[in-house]
C-alpha cells in the first residue's frame, strides 16, 4: 500500500513570520548596526556606526534581545493608541462587539433587505463601496478602521457569493490604494510635507488626479475579480427571501449607522484614533445586546458569550501581530537615535541613491521607501524616519522635495497592500478569514501594475518638475 501524496499548501502565516524572525537572528549579530546622532538631522552625515553590532540570543534575559522573547516582545510593545499593543486590543474590542451584533440576526436581516434593494447590481454596490473607502484612506488616513466595516460587510458580501477577499478589496485595499494617493492625508502627506519644508496640501492637483487613476484601476480590478469568482448560489438576488424587518432590527440597525456617524465625526473633527474607536465600539455592542435582550433575540448570558466568541475568533490575529511586531525588535527598533540593523539599512539605501541620475535616484527613492515599509508601517513614522535622509538627498541629486514626498507616499501606501508586518493588513485579513498566504497569491500581479503605475506617477512628478 503506497501512501497518497499531500498536496503542498502554503505555510500558515505564523510559520512564515518565525521563519522571518529565525533569519534576522542569525544575521542581525553580523550587521554593522548604527544610528543617527540625537540632536541634529537625519541625514548621510549625521549617521554613526555602533561600537558593536547586536546581540541576538536565543533567550534573552534582563532585558536583552532574544529569539524566543520576540513574542513577547511583540505584543507588549507599541502603545495604548498604535502597534501592537493599542491594535491587539482594537481587533479583540471590535470581534467582541460584532459578535453581539451578530447574535442579534439584525445585520443578516438587514443585508438581506438591502440584497433585494440593489437587485441585480451588485458590481454598482461594490464600486461606490471602494470609492468611499478610498475616499476615507485619503481624507483621515483610514487603516485600521477598515477591520470593523469587513466584520460588517462580510454577511452581504457572501450573500451575493462572492468570495471573502471581495470584502478586504472593498475597504482595506481601497483606503489603502486612498492613502497612498491622497493630497491631504495628515499622517502621511502631511508630516512628509511639513518635514520637507513644503507647504501643506502643495503639488494637491497632481495628486488628486493620481487618486481618481489609481482608484479607477482599483475598482476596476475588484470588479473584474468579484465576477470572475462569484458562485452561483448568490447569482441571483430573488433568491434571497428576508423575514420582515422588527423593531428590535431597525433599532440595532440604527444603532450601527449612528456608531458609523459618530466614528467618522470624531475621526474627522476630534482626532480620534485607536483608543477612542474602539470604546465606541464597545457602546455599539453594549447598547446592541440590550436591544437583543429586550426584544427576546438573545438572552444576558448569550450576549456575554457572544462577544467573547467574537474576540477570541481574532486571538490568531493577536498573535500574527505580535510576531511582526517581534521582527522588529529582533532588528533593534525603529529608533533613529538607538544603534539598529534598521538605521544600518536605511544608511545603506541613501548612500546607495547619492549620485544617481535624476529619474534613477527618484526611482530609488521609491523602492527604498517601498522596502523599508516592511521594517515600520507606521505612516508618520516612516515620515519622521525618512524623509529628513530623503529630502536631503533629493536636494542632493537634483529631485524635488515634492517629489521625494511623492515617492514616500508611494511606496509607504501600497506596500501596505503585501507586507505582513502591518497589522492593520493582518488584521483586516484575519476579520475576513483569509489567510495572509492566499492573499498574496491572489493580488501580488495587481500590486505589481499598482508600483508600475507609481514608478511612472513618480517619474511624471519628475519630468514636469512638481514642487
């Protein structure tokens, strides 16, 4: 009797990542680490080689750096209002809050209706969907905010038969594809501008035109890829029969859109960030479960165990999170001003670039900010780290400062659309249930015509000299 052969399949997201985590250790102790000098600006000058490169064990104690203490690591780094601690927290918050929602059947009643609303034309529902979210990654930066409307999203998605991706490309690729093109993003666009010395929402006409071309090819793919894998079973909108809509519906219903409302009021006029949106979540879910109770949909225990079941749906994105979150630590932090393999790369890009040919070096510019985004995902914080370094070497090599923004943003955005290091990609991944593995395989062509599109974006900015 001969054994079947298993058929190969992608490693699960986590292997990958401790791989990743295996390799920094064995070469970050042979890296020539660095760092910039603390009071003056970054810069190819102001760059200084360590004493000593880091030491990377295999367990660390007092406080040293150790491979097996990267998880740990991980999750407690960051802070209550970014990565990774302040989004673990955000992702659990939001899973829990949408688990009593969905045990109140409101949601699916409601798709359902809206389902038979749209009829026929769900490519219409999908395409203005995208714009909005594009719209919100260029305006307010929206990222991580994206993980609560999948969770939303995702029934109607399904209802239609489509497949779960269709529900990230509809909100994280497209604030993404928004962030990376915006004119007025103010963690991103504006802190570049500000650091480069140029005035804020300058050079706003190239870039909103650069945002309708790159929003356009989005929708154009997600549709083109919805109808290419839509199943059959939600081919036809008469097949979907939804029970009438109760009180106890339209009023969690209602709740919902308020939430919305007041999630993108304070966004937008108050600043919130992690922090406040996930407690306006937890309202959201609290005042859903009384709603469920009072109107007979579940009972107080069921609502507790709901949000319980949502949360720990979402204990594999913790973890995915805090592994890309220990990476970084392995590689000695995103501090400009502590000795790091991180500084050492980033010295080694800009020495790399100075004395190139004007469209080379922008190039350049472009694919250093695309791989550095690996290393920090943070937007303002590539921008703090970067673009003093960038900015000087544009002005060294004959590119604008506009343009050195341009080429920031650029590959600072749709980078975010790969690197496994986001944990607003891993976690917008792990609210739909699709491995991080399969998504790469199924968008990494339409990445590549989105670099292409911005090598040439970055190249015209070049040409017609936007400053």
């Amino acid at each position: 009797m001969t054994d079947t052969p298993r058929p190969w399949r992608m490693p699960n997201t986590l292997l990958i990542l401790f791989a990743a985590c295996a390799l920094a250790a064995l070469i970050v102790p042979w890296v020539d680490a660095g760092y910039f000098a603390e009071g003056e600006p970054i810069s190819l000058a102001s760059y200084r080689a360590a004493e000593s490169a880091l030491s990377v064990e295999l367990f660390a104690e007092d406080g040293e750096r150790g491979l097996i203490n990267a998880l740990f690591e991980g999750f407690t780094s960051g802070s209550r209002s970014g990565a990774a601690i302040g989004v673990i927290a955000f992702v659990l918050l939001v899973g829990g809050a949408f688990g009593v929602i969905r045990a109140t059947g409101a949601v699916d009643n409601g798709l359902l209706h809206l389902a038979r609303i749209t009829g026929d034309r769900p490519r219409l529902l999908l395409a203005v969907l995208f714009t909005a979210f594009a719209a919100g990654g260029a305006v307010f930066g929206m990222g991580e905010e994206t993980i609560a409307f999948i969770a939303l999203l995702l029934p109607l998605i399904e209802r239609y038969g489509y497949p779960r991706e269709v529900a990230v490309m509809i909100t994280y690729m497209a604030s993404q594809i928004g962030f990376a093109t915006s004119w007025m993003n103010p963690f991103s666009v504006a802190v570049a501008q500000g650091i480069a010395g140029l005035p804020l929402l300058s050079g706003a006409g190239f870039r909103i035109g650069m945002f309708a071309a790159f929003v356009a090819v989005g929708i154009g793919f997600t549709l083109w890829y919805a109808s290419r894998h839509r199943q059959a079973v939600g081919a036809g909108s008469g097949e979907l029969e939804a029970a009438p809509l109760r009180w106890v519906d339209r009023l969690v219903l209602l709740g919902v859109l308020a939430a919305v409302v007041w999630i993108v009021w304070g966004v937008v006029a108050r600043g919130y960030y992690i922090a406040e949106i996930a407690s306006q979540f937890v309202a959201l879910g609290i005042f859903c479960g009384v709603v469920g109770v009072i109107g007979g949909r579940i009972d107080s225990e069921a609502a507790v165990q709901a949000f319980v079941e949502g949360a720990k749906q979402l204990v594999p994105v913790a973890l995915v999170i805090a592994l890309a979150k220990g990476l970084l630590y392995l590689l000695g932090g995103s501090d400009p001003n502590a000795p790091s393999a991180l500084n050492a790369l980033l010295h080694s890009m800009g020495s790399a670039l100075e004395g190139a040919p004007v469209l080379l070096a922008a190039q350049g510019m472009f694919l250093a900010q695309s791989v550095f985004n690996f290393f920090v995902t943070s937007g303002s914080a590539q921008a703090a780290i970067t673009m003093p370094l960038m900015a000087g070497l544009g002005d060294l090599v004959g590119v604008t400062r506009q343009v050195s923004v341009l080429a920031f943003q650029l590959g600072d955005g749709l980078t975010n659309l790969l690197v496994p290091t986001s944990a607003s990609l891993m976690g917008a991944l792990g609210m739909a249930g699709v491995a991080w593995t399969r998504w790469i395989g199924l968008i990494w062509r339409f990445v590549l015509v989105l670099m292409l599109l911005a090598a040439a974006a970055v190249a015209l900015g070049v040409l017609t000299g936007l400053k």
